[in-house]
C-alpha cells in the first residue's frame, strides 16, 4: 500500500504544475501580459503562439517518448529518468518567474522545456501502474493517482490565491503575483514528489541489448516490432487511436480553458483560480469514482458515459452566457475530466502484455502527445484565421469528443484482455 500511496503522490506533486502554468494563471497571463504586444498588431496572434509553444513541446515527447519508454525496459531505469524530468520541469518552472513582459522568446523556451519535461515524466510515471497493481483493480489504482493529483492541483492554486489576494489588497498587480505563483508551484513539485522517490521501487530487470546495437537503436528497433505486431494486439492500437481523438479534447481544455474564461468571459484572476478548484474538487471526485465504475461495470461503457458528459460541458460552454453557465460547464468538465483520465490510463494497462510496459506505455505518451498537438493547434489556427472567435474555436473541441466517443464503442474491451494475456 505505501509504494500504491507513493505512486499516486507524484500525480499530486506534478498537478500543480498543470493547474498554474498550463491551465489557469500562466497561460492567461502569458497571452494577456507576455505576448499581450502581438495582439495589439494581429489578434489572435498571442492564442495562437501559446498553442504552437505546447505544440511543439509534445513534438519532441512524441518522438522521444517511446525510445525512452523502450530504453527504460532494457535498462530498468525508469525511475532515474523520472528524476531527471522532474528536475528539469521544477527548474524551468521556478525559471519562468524570471520572464517580464514582453520577453516573448525566453517565455516560450522555457515553457518548452518545462512542458518536455512535465509529459516525459506522465509517461514514466504511468509505467509503473501494471507493476504495482493488478488487472483487477488497475481501474481504481489509476482513480487513486488522478484523484490525488486533483488534490495536489488544489493545495498548489489555494496557496496561489491567498498570495494574490494578498498582493492585490497590498496594489500589487499580475507581474508581481505571477512570478511568485510559479515559485510557489514549483518549490511544491519538489517537496511533495520526494515519497515517489523515496518509496517507489523499481522492480524491472535489466535485459541484455541485441548484439551490435546501443540503446537507441534497439529501444527504436523495439517501438517498431511492436507497432508491426499490432494485428495481435488490435483493441489496444485502436483504443490509442480513439484516446488521440478524445484526449485531443482534453488538451484542448487544459491549455485553453483559462484563455477562454478570461478572453469571453472577462473573469479575472481569482475568479479563473476559484473556477479551477471547483474543477479540481468536481474532477478528484470523477476520478475515485470513476476508478471504481470501471472495475465494476467495465472500461468502455464507463469511459462512453464520460465522454458523453464531455459533450455536453463544452454544449453549455458554447451557450454560455453568464457566470452561472461557465460554473455549470466547468463541473461538467471536472467529473468528465477525471473520469476519462483515470480510465485511460487504467484501460491501456489493462490491455497492455506484461512484458511491454515501458514500450507501450511510451505509445500511450505518443497518443497523448499527438492530441495534444492537434487539439490545440486546431483551436489556435481557427482562433486566429477568426481574429480571435474564441467560441467558433471552440467547435472544433466538440468534435473531438463525438469522434472518440464513435471509435470507443467499436473496441471489444474482453477480447482485448485475451489479447494482452497471450502475448505475455
């Protein structure tokens, strides 16, 4: 119980990491403050600069995720590359206090960075799930971990807060309170991923490398034969394809969601911070619940249910116009949230052969890096091509989620697991 518990508490030091820089105080003041000068001259410019940056993030762990994942495997060492992306995720963090406004390049090289190594370190992390649980009860251990990163998000933007109204009540505006929030979020990551590290045991074995190649290659030549082999795994590749396509969604709202409060909805920042803890709480609750839904009633019909919730959170979203309407969508979003991020997870470890973990959890990363590329880029394109619609941007999110949730029922969970259970 205490490495499930270890495990989970990387989820909750990570998330705020997500809740401050990716979601709610950086992102919008990286398109109000940072980059507010290009707006001046072409609308939409900054929006669409934001989603290039985390674009262009998830493009290198696109391509870097499954050789990592394959070399971890050879290796055993996936607890020393987590170490190292959180290393480096901490310190572009805490770096990014740094940025003043109109420093655009610096902004965006160390968004990058942090935002590499954020997702290196989600792919690593979820590796260790089939290690540490079993088939039976991967759903509510993956509920676990999501529900305790809501937690973390939560403890990371109440600290924020009372910063800001601190601040504010002192006439400080968003260039001073920023900074700080992003030192606050950073010395948190540190302090509370420290269990993982401590407790967390890698239990993979180091296997030897085919004669005549090094790491790279072998961990490419092994991401390969998996991908030639996926006639025999065929659930599982297509349940990646279908988390492409929802998780594009997802994406899309985690990156975007404070924008659109801030750009449509003229929320300023305690508001957007109080909105997301409401997220926070709505999406930890989605997430237990959903890990024991899973297990109980089955992966497909539990993460179709969520999706439809998706569906009609960005209807109302749409619609919105009151507060009101943006309280009801964003509950909406947090129940679907932690639901569809637990059983994702959840789902491909279940569907994944023993002996892969490392590799296809890399291909899990892949998916999730390629939604992550298309869901905001699409946002981003359209929002400038519309001079800043951010609500005709926001269509294309709809999308998204009708297109995963078609694919998703094609997929035979049962015989996926057969699947898993003979290649092993």
């Amino acid at each position: 119980m205490r490495e499930v518990i270890a495990w989970a508490f990387y989820d909750f030091a990570n998330s705020g990491y997500t809740t401050v820089v990716l979601t709610t105080i950086y992102s919008a003041y990286f398109v109000g403050v940072v980059a507010a000068g290009l707006d001046a001259t072409t609308p939409g410019a900054a929006t669409l600069l934001w989603t290039l940056a985390i674009a262009f993030s998830n493009l290198v762990v696109l391509c870097s995720g499954p050789v990592i994942g394959a070399i971890s495997d050879f290796r055993a060492s996936k607890k020393t590359f987590l170490l190292l992306t959180s290393i480096l995720c901490v310190s572009a963090t805490a770096m990014l206090a740094w940025t003043a406004p109109g420093q655009v390049t610096l902004a965006v090289i160390l968004l990058v960075l942090s935002a590499i190594a954020f997702s290196s370190g989600e792919n690593l992390i979820a590796a260790f799930l089939p290690e540490i649980a079993t088939r039976e009860n991967m759903g509510r251990i993956s509920g676990y971990g999501w529900g305790l990163g809501y937690f973390g998000g939560l403890l990371t933007l109440a600290c924020c807060l009372a910063y800001i109204q601190f601040s504010e009540g002192r006439g400080m505006g968003a260039e001073h309170y920023v900074p700080v929030c992003l030192l606050i979020t950073a010395l948190i990551f540190a302090i509370t991923a420290t269990p993982t590290f401590v407790w967390l045991r890698e239990r993979a074995q180091p296997r030897p490398l085919p004669s005549g190649k090094g790491y790279v290659k072998a961990g490419l030549g092994q991401v390969l034969t998996t991908v030639r082999h996926a006639a025999r795994l065929p659930d599982l590749f297509r349940f990646l394809l279908c988390i492409v396509l929802f998780q594009a969604g997802v994406a899309t709202v985690v990156v975007l969601a404070a924008i659109y409060a801030q750009e449509v909805m003229q929320f300023d920042s305690q508001q957007l911070i109080v909105l997301i803890m409401l997220v926070n709480l709505t999406a930890a609750a989605g997430a237990f619940v959903f890990g024991f839904a899973q297990d109980r009633f089955g992966s497909i019909p539990s993460l179709a249910g969520a999706l439809m919730v998706w569906i009609a959170a960005i209807a109302v979203a749409l619609q919105a116009t009151t507060n009101t309407d943006v309280w009801i969508a964003g509950n909406l979003i947090g129940l679907a949230m932690g639901a569809t991020q637990a059983g994702g997870r959840g789902l491909v470890g279940q569907l994944t052969p023993a002996s892969q973990n490392g590799e296809i959890f890399g291909l899990w990363g892949l998916a999730n890096r390629t939604a992550a590329i298309i869901g905001p880029i699409s946002y981003g394109i359209i929002n400038r091509l519309a001079d800043g619609d951010h609500q005709l941007s926001l269509i294309s999110t709809l999308v998204f989620f009708v297109l995963g949730l078609g694919l998703l029922l094609t997929i035979d969970e049962k015989r996926g697991h057969q699947a898993a259970r003979q290649v092993s």
